[in-house]
C-alpha cells in the first residue's frame, strides 16, 4: 500500500485560526442524521465498485444456471421457467445482500471511527440506520440489473415497468425488516467471518426452503406446512402475483407480516446492544 | 474541594514549579511527601494544589471532576476509583503502561462507556444523566484513528460537518479550512488508508475540530508515529488550548506528557498513584537523579561503596555496566559524593545531575519501571486488547 506523506510544514498559526468555540451550528434532527450516515454509505459504494460485484455476479449466475439447466425439467421448457424463476431470484438476491449489512456493520464496529461516531451529539441508532438506508440503494440496484438479465433473456413480466417497479419497493421493505436480524447479530458475534457463517446458516434453508425454484406442490406435506410459514416464500408469492397481475391484498400483507415483526422485535434490540458496546 | 486536598498538609512544592526541566530543584518535599502518602493511602497528592490556588478553584473551573470513577470488565475492575480535577483551558496527561485503565477512564468521560461506580461532572453535565448535551461540547480523537479510512479526507471532514448541523456548503467550506491548516489538503480527495500515520492522525485531530470543542480527549495520540509526525502533532496539541480548549491526552509515554501536559496523573492498575506537574511529581522522588559513569566497569562495586556512604541512601547499578544511578537528597550532597570518589582514585567519565525522569518517578511510585516496548510492539499489543 502506498502511502502519501505530508511533506508540508504545519503552521501552528494557521491552526489556532481555525479553532472558534463560538461556531456551533444547531443539531440536526434524527432523519437528517440518518440520511448523512446513508450518504456515507454512497461514498463507499463509489470508491470500492468492487462490491457491487458481489452483489451482482450471483444472481446472474443463479439465473442463468438454473434457467438453462434445469429449466427444462422442471416446468417443460427454459422459457416458462424463467418466467416462473426470476421473481423468485430477486428475493433470494436481496436475501443474500442482507447479511453484508451485519458484516459491515460488525467490520465497521472494530474500527476507531464508530467510537468517533458515538461521542457525537446525534440520535443513537442513525449510523446504523444510515448503513441500511445506503444498502437499499444496493439492493435497488441488483434488482435492476437482475430484471434486466432475465428481459434479455425473455422474461416478460404481464405488469411491465410498473410491476416491476412495485416488486423492487416491496423487495426493499422486506430487506429492511429482515436486516435488523443481521444487524443484531453484527452486533452480537465478535469477528465477521462467524456473522457471514452464522447468516448463511440460516438464510440457505429459508431460501431453498421456499417455492423460490419450485412449485411447493411437489414436495412431502410436513415440507408444504413448513414453508407455509417460510416469510420468504410469501414474499416470493407476492412478488410472482405482482408481476404476473395476480396479486391480491392478502398476499401483500403475508409478505409484510415478518418484516414489521422483525422491526418490532430487532430494532430495539439492535439499540439496546449498539449503546451497551463500548 | 476534593477530601484529599485537605489531608495534604504542606503546599509549598507548588512554588517550585517555575525550575527547569533538566537542572536540579532543592526543594522541602519530604514532609509533604510524606504527609501525602500516610493521609491517602495510595495515592500521593504531590504538591497538592497550593494554598492560594486552592481557595481560586471552585467547581466551575474544572471541567473534568470526578469522585471515585470506577469501571469494571469481567467482575474485574479496570478503573478502580479515579478523582481528577482538570482545570479548564489545561491540558491534561494520563499517563500509565498499557492496560492500565487510560483507555477506559477516556471512554467513561467522552460517554461511550457507563462507570459502574463514583461520580464525575465534565463541563458540570453529570456523565450519565446528561450525555446527549456533553456530546455538544466534547470530541474523542480514539486510540486507533477514529477517521473512515474508505473515504477522503475531505469526506471525512464534510460527514462530521453534516452531522454536526452544517450546511452542505458550509461542510465543504469548513473542511477545506481544516485540510489546509492541518497540511492535508494536497491528498483532500485520497482515500485516508493510503495516508502515512502522521497525515491520518492529523485528520483524526482535525475531524475532532470541525466544530471546536471545549474539552477534547486524546488517546495515545502519537503511538506508532515516526519522531517527524510525532512533533508535528506535539506542534498542534500545544496549540489546541488558544481557544480555550480544554486538552486530556494520554499516553505512555513518559516524555509526551512532560513535554505537554500542564498536569499529570500517574494510572496503574486502575488507580491514581500520583498527581501532579511534571516538576512535582519528579521532584517527589528526591531533589534529582545522580548518574555516574566511570572509567573503569571493574571498580563500580567499590564506587558504590564510596556514594551509598556520601549520599546516605541506595546507589544502584544501572543495566549499562559502567553506570550507577542514586536519588540524591540534596544538591551539596552530590558535590561531597563525586568528591570522595576523586579521592579514592575512582575516575569518572562523566556524571550528570538531574530531575529524575518520569520513569524514575514511575519506578519510585510502584516498584516497578513503565514498559519499554517500541510502538511497534505498543500498538500490537493494545489492538490485541481490544479486540
């Protein structure tokens, strides 16, 4: 790593200059709060793109590979598969990138700059708020790029923009209800390889256990009754009635049923353990 | 005032803070010391505020008091009951080894750690009950750089900015003020982990300073810095007080805070083991430190011999072979010790007369010497611990 020195003579001068007790602007409210620690999180989008990469490579890869290969098999031909899979892939996607909230989170912990954050004068919870507010600008994005696979591929959604516009909004409110788990256990568990291991743990089950790749209707019972329970498979439900224009009101509400009770539950959870640390 | 005070019986050490650094200071201080000592256990009020500035101070002059601050880890306990008085517009050290409660004293005081026991007012806001309107008027400069080193420093600087109630505009125009200032301003829009130590401690200082604050805590400030960037932050330490700023550094090492700090307080194991200017707490010890190299390693047992006699107290050998180091009651008394050794054909290659170093201070204080480690080794260890 290179490093930049300083090679500038400082002048004490020239810092007494700068010091005034007297500047003191009025605090901003909460919301503001979190918009500056989102807009944190937009920075570090732009100086390292590289994490957009992460974000967008496996779900091309999972359509893709799951269209052509089993496409066939499973609903006859590649074409209906797609259209069958791909809303099915977007929650997975968003799923997945929910567990990089806690890993930063849990990364960003361990540095200096959190104690920084914590001895200034704004609302408790904003930092963390801010880096879920920014990540929904990634999830938003993957979905973009997810949706724009498949209409290459030929996936025609019967709504058109405004379904998928809908279904991106409806991904980005559950995302943020099932984020406050990872953000619990960020910070909970002491190194982020365990908050990575600990989230794979549970999402590969509420993912693959779900109508995600496959109609539920070939499964055992007892597999039946346990992903009517699954919030990622109403959310899936949802997303397919969406695009296809079969949605109805009730599908809605399942799917926005986990989120408000993760939030309920983990939010203030997430606050008590955010200002106990330290 | 603190009970402590009181217990102190005599103050005049105080009057001997004008002498220098590295000349010998005759001074009255074993009645005080030792006055100190009995009336407070542990620890040793050394020149214990002077009569007339004791009456000056009320509570409003300080803005850091605290009454028996504890703080436990595991049951254990890492602050164990610490009193400070920190005047404002002062700067203040902590100084101790690692793991001796700094960190943690810091944390309580900049409200990012709850005490578990005492009492303590910074800038008169009781820590605990009024922390949101404390945070206004202090900033935390953390032991491992507290910048966002995926950003720029220019980022960095806005984001305080805006978190602090700025204006966009107004961010923008207030970090570029502290870029230039603080001589980061050609590398403003380069991510802060491509900077050198130096530059990013300066940043550090410098996101501390967006909206100046009344109190300002330092830790570790220049641990792991080259000797250039060190002086370059000592150069902006010193200056951080023109407007008022109250400064509470501290370090472990000995020569920072005798180069900065108007007061110092000596941490072990949690505790308070002395207090004081850096004068007073040297002065402590003994009226200074006796170094005397010889000529000849082979006759230092009998040169011990000779100055154990002169000087009526222990003469020790010090790890460089041909050197002996004593704490000399008095100044006459080591003229009369250098004599002898003349005259019992003992020669000396050089010998200096000194205030004793912090280190000697600390040795005196717990029976054992501050660690030595490099900064290297220093940082790896306490990112260890906090890990």
């Amino acid at each position: 790593m290179s490093t930049i020195e300083g090679e500038k003579r400082i002048a004490g001068a020239a810092i007494e200059k700068v010091l005034d007790t007297s500047v003191r602007p009025d605090p901003p409210g909460p919301l503001a709060n979190v918009l500056t620690f989102a807009w944190r999180g937009l920075l570090k989008i732009k100086h390292m793109p590289e994490q957009m990469f992460d974000a967008v490579i496996t779900p091309v890869m999972f359509t893709v590979m799951f269209t052509y290969l089993f496409g066939g098999a499973l609903a006859g031909s590649t074409e209906a598969y797609l259209q069958f899979l791909l809303p099915g892939i977007l929650v997975q996607t968003v799923m997945f990138a929910t567990i990089y909230t806690g890993f930063t989170l849990n990364t960003d912990l361990g540095k200096g700059v959190y104690d920084r954050f914590r001895s200034l004068p704004v609302w408790r919870l904003s930092p963390i708020m801010g880096a879920m507010v920014a990540d929904l600008q990634r999830h938003t994005i993957s979905a973009i790029i997810v949706f724009l696979i498949g209409l290459i591929m030929g996936f025609r959604p019967e709504t058109g923009l405004l379904g998928m516009i809908l279904v991106i909004l409806l991904l980005d409110v559950f995302a943020l209800g099932f984020t406050w788990i990872f953000v619990t256990v960020g910070l909970v568990v002491r190194s982020s390889s365990s908050v990575m291991t600990m989230s794979w743990f549970f999402l590969m089950p509420i993912t693959f256990g779900s109508n995600i790749f496959v109609d539920t209707a070939t499964m055992p019972q007892w597999l039946q009754t346990a992903i009517a329970f699954n919030p990622v498979a109403h959310l899936t439900t949802a997303a397919r009635g969406i695009l296809d224009g079969t949605v109805d009101a009730s599908q809605i509400g399942l799917a926005l049923i986990a989120p408000a009770v993760l939030t309920v539950i983990f939010a203030p959870l997430s606050l008590y353990l955010y200002s106990r640390k330290g | 005032m603190s009970g402590a005070v009181r217990r102190c019986a005599v103050g005049q050490v105080g009057a001997t803070i004008a002498g220098g650094l590295n000349q010998a200071v005759n001074i009255e201080t074993n009645q005080s010391e030792g006055s100190c000592v009995e009336g407070v256990e542990r620890t040793a009020y050394l020149g214990c505020f002077g009569e007339r500035t004791q009456h000056a101070m009320t509570t409003s002059d300080q803005a850091v008091e605290t009454h028996g601050l504890r703080k436990l880890y595991g049951g254990k306990p890492a602050v164990d009951g610490i009193d400070l008085m920190i005047p404002k517009g002062s700067i203040f050290g902590l100084l101790g080894p690692n793991g001796a409660g700094k960190t943690t004293t810091v944390r309580m005081l900049a409200t990012l750690a709850r005490p578990d026991g005492g009492e303590a007012r910074v800038l008169g806001h009781d820590l605990v009950r009024e922390a949101a309107a404390l945070r206004r008027r202090i900033a935390l400069t953390g032991q491992f750089a507290s910048v966002d080193e995926d950003l720029s420093g220019q980022e960095n600087l806005v984001l305080i900015g805006r978190l602090l109630g700025f204006s966009r505009k107004g961010a923008r125009a207030r970090a570029e003020e502290l870029l230039e200032a603080f001589g980061i301003a050609d590398a403003a829009n380069k991510q802060a982990k491509s900077y050198s130590g130096g530059m990013r401690r300066r940043l550090d200082i410098a996101s501390s300073l967006v909206t100046t604050p009344e109190l300002l805590f330092l830790d570790e400030p220049t641990t792991g810095l080259d000797p250039r960037s060190r002086n370059q932050v000592w150069d902006i330490i010193r200056r951080l007080t023109a407007a008022g700023t109250t400064v509470l550094l501290t370090t472990q090492y000995l020569e920072e805070a005798d180069q900065l700090a108007d007061r110092i307080a000596v941490i072990d194991h949690g505790r308070m083991i002395a207090e004081g200017t850096s004068t007073e707490l040297k002065a402590s010890v003994g009226a200074g430190a006796l170094h005397v190299r010889l000529a000849e390693p082979g006759r230092r047992e009998a040169a011990q011999t000779i100055l154990e006699k002169a000087l009526g107290v222990t003469v020790e050998f010090d790890s460089e072979p041909r050197r002996l180091n004593a704490m000399v009651p008095d100044d006459a008394s080591a003229g009369h010790a250098l004599a002898a050794l003349a005259d019992a054909g003992i020669a000396v290659s050089d010998f200096s007369l000194g205030q004793p170093s912090l280190d000697e201070v600390f040795f005196a204080l717990t029976g054992h010497h501050t660690e030595t480690e490099t900064p290297v080794a220093a940082e790896a260890v306490s990112k260890e611990a906090a890990q």
